[in-house]
C-alpha cells in the first residue's frame, strides 16, 4: 500500500473550496466583558446574583470551574442591566490581556453567566459562515495564537482590543470539512480535560494520605 501523502495547507495557498475572511466578517459581535465596580469585588456564590467568567477559567478550549463557590458574583440588581454581557450557548471565549489567546466555547452549563473585563466573546450570527466548533478550534491554533501574541506584544501587560481582535484571519474550509475538524479535535480536548481532572484528583488524593499517614491517622503497613 503506498504511504498516505498529507497536504499542508499554509495561509497563503488555500485548497479549492477554502477561503480567508476577517474575524469581524464571522461575527455578530466582538464584545468585552463590562468594566467592575468597588461594590462587585468580594462577591461569590455565598452573596448570590450572577455569575462571572474569568480568564483563569479557560482551559483547554472549555469553561472549566474547579470551586464552584468561589466563583465571582454581580448583584442581580447590577446583573440586570448587564442583559448585552449574558454567554449564550454557542458563545467564543478569548482573553485579550495578561495570559493572551486563552478560548473556550460556551456551553449550555454556563448560558447565562457573565464575563470579565479581561475576556471577548465572540457571537456567530445566523446562517454563519463559521461553526462555533471550528472557530475555537481555529484561535487555538498556532498561527492564529501567534498572530493574537505578535499584535499584543511591547506593552507591559500585553492586550488586544476587539477592533484589532475583528481584523485577525481565519482560514474556512467548507461547512462539511469544518464539520469534521471542528468534531475531531473536540474530542481530543474532551479527553485531555477528562485525563487533566483525573491528574487534579488523584493529586488531591495524594495529599490527603499524605497528611493521613503521617499523622498516624492510616497505616501504610499492610
């Protein structure tokens, strides 16, 4: 059997069906997340009203909360005004400051929530040119990582505002092919999540024997 023959696509020369657009040309919106008040610090779960994203929050193409009650609060009376700032399933994720490039797509688990300043989302309009799947797969990538690190670079805490976020390039294949790309490379995170909780478990499992055996608590004798 002949060896299979990979075709590397770069950014300059597309495949027939392939094309180039604008992030801003994908989007609905580009939007930051709504400036804090003195009076939102300090909120958690504990204080009730909504909840926020942060960019810590991020991890590996997913919202991934491990303390649910730490999790940031606004007050429901603040919240309500802030209805334009509500994730929506389906909803991009990008942090524009400090730790750059960092996405996640939204899920139903998280519709509703709120975001940090220090965070974009991106919303796809109907009829999109883009698959949610595939664009977040897409800003995870090395070339649009490295265009987001290069734009930001040469301040003291790197940023990137959402106009020149609306200009980064995104390569489409047709919907069929970002289809499958975009579903390839969801599993692959969802099982490098599912091995990341078990190391954070079996970690913390670590230190409560640890703490156990040598408080004389268990015995490590058979």
């Amino acid at each position: 059997m002949a060896p299979e023959v990979w075709t590397v696509i770069t950014l300059d020369e597309l495949a027939p069906g392939w094309s180039r657009r604008p992030l801003r040309e994908l989007c609905s919106s580009i939007q930051a997340g709504p400036g804090q008040r003195a009076e939102d610090k300090g909120r958690t779960q504990a204080n009730g009203g909504s909840p926020v994203v942060l960019p810590r929050d991020l991890r590996g193409q997913r919202i991934v909360i491990e303390d649910a009650a730490a999790v940031p609060t606004i007050a429901w009376e603040r919240a309500r005004t802030l209805v334009k700032y509500q994730m929506a399933e389906g909803d991009i994720l990008l942090t524009r400051t400090g730790t750059m490039g960092r996405c996640a797509l939204v899920t139903e688990e998280h519709a509703g929530w709120l975001f940090h300043p220090n965070l974009v989302r991106l919303r796809l309009p109907e009829g999109r040119r883009a698959s949610a799947a595939y664009l977040t797969a897409y800003l995870s990538a090395t070339a649009a990582q490295d265009w987001i690190r290069t734009r930001a670079a040469g301040a003291v805490i790197p940023s990137l505002s959402t106009r020149t976020l609306g200009e980064l390039p995104v390569v489409l294949p047709p919907a069929a092919e970002q289809a499958a790309i975009g579903a390839t490379l969801a599993a692959l995170d969802d099982k490098i999540q599912a091995h990341t909780e078990i190391a954070r478990a079996t970690r913390a499992y670590r230190s409560e024997l640890a703490d156990a055996l040598m408080n004389g608590v268990l015995s490590a004798e058979p």
